[in-house]
C-alpha cells in the first residue's frame, strides 16, 4: 500500500486505511497496448473535439471496464444508503451519466462539464431526463454538495485548487482519482469521507 505521512502524524498511514476496504478503480484495471497508445495520442494541451466520443468511453474495453468496476465501487459503498443527489464534475459527453442513472434510478443528477463542446454533446445526449440537471460550469464555479460526488478524473486538471476544491465538498460518499500523490493538506480533506 502506498503511504501517506500526514504533517500532524508522524507514522505514515497506508492509503488502505484512508479508503477502508474500497478497493481502487484505476489501479485494477488492466489497459491493452493499442488504449495505452490512443490515450498518449490524445493527451495534449488542447482536447480533440472534432470526434464524437474520443476517448472510447462507450467501446474502449479498458472504459468499459473502468466504468464497470466504478459501478461495482459505487454500488457496494452506497448500498445502505442509496444517494437521493449525485454531483457528477466532468461529466464529459455522459458515459458515466448514464451509467449512474441506471445505477441509481431514483437519484436527481447534476452532471457538470465545462467544455462547451462536451457540454453540448451532454445537453443533446440526456437534455430530455428530468432526473438529469445538465450545467456548463467549471468545478470552481458550482457548490459541492450531494449525497454522492464523483471528481474522476478531474482533480489532475485543477492540481493548484485540489485542496480548495475538497475542502468545499459536502458528500456522504465521495469517488475521486488523482494524477500524482496526494500532499498531506489534500490527504487529511480525504479522511472526511
């Protein structure tokens, strides 16, 4: 297990114990050489906006599993309590919008993009769900409270503001990733949840 020394303590505490017994999402999921390279193609300063679904969310066998296992990660955490609120930041062109809402029929969702042209896509793709709220918005500019959070793959792209962003967040259940390590600021937010 990875190990996290908060500032206030002095023996590292192992990230298992931080996330209890929810086994990560990303670390479990094997990628192909063909998604590995895709991926590298297309991790550039500027998004390609000029295909529909350019990441494979709904055919690329490493998504599908990624947001398979996501589901499995989300079922299990909230089976005592199923969330009546989900705040989805980055929802992108809906992949996993529409896997929530089948996951959690009866919840209202507010899924969050701020890429005008995924937002766009998002808007034409679920713009008819009325247990769907569809905001064009960055993370810094919406209030972080839900019964469920979800900020995958999102947090890498605010590395400046992870703390600010977290410190911000009212949830019951919270699923994040993160390109890097955590600091200990970042960690002791995350103990909240």
């Amino acid at each position: 297990a990875l190990d996290i020394a908060p500032s206030d303590e002095e023996d590292p505490l192992p990230i298992t114990e931080v996330l209890f017994d929810v086994a990560g999402v990303e670390t479990f999921v094997p990628t192909r050489y063909t998604e590995v390279v895709q991926a590298l193609a297309l991790s550039r300063p500027e998004i390609q906006t000029d295909f529909p679904n350019i990441w494979g969310f709904e055919v690329s066998p490493y998504e599908v599993e990624r947001y398979d296992r996501t589901c499995e990660v989300l079922a299990r955490a909230c089976q005592l309590r199923h969330p009546a609120s989900i705040l989805e930041l980055g929802a992108c062109e809906g992949a996993m919008t529409r896997r929530l809402r089948t996951l959690f029929p009866d919840a209202n969702i507010r899924a969050v993009e701020s890429h005008p042209i995924f937002a766009r896509r998002l808007r034409e793709s679920l713009g008819g769900d009325p247990h769907i709220e569809l905001v064009e918005a960055s993370v810094l500019e919406v209030p972080l409270t839900a019964d469920l959070i979800l900020l995958a793959e999102t947090l890498y792209y605010l590395t400046d503001h992870a703390a600010d962003v977290l410190s911000r967040v009212t949830a019951h259940h919270l699923l994040t990733s993160y390109h890097g390590t955590f600091d200990n600021r970042v960690c002791r937010l995350l103990r909240g949840f």
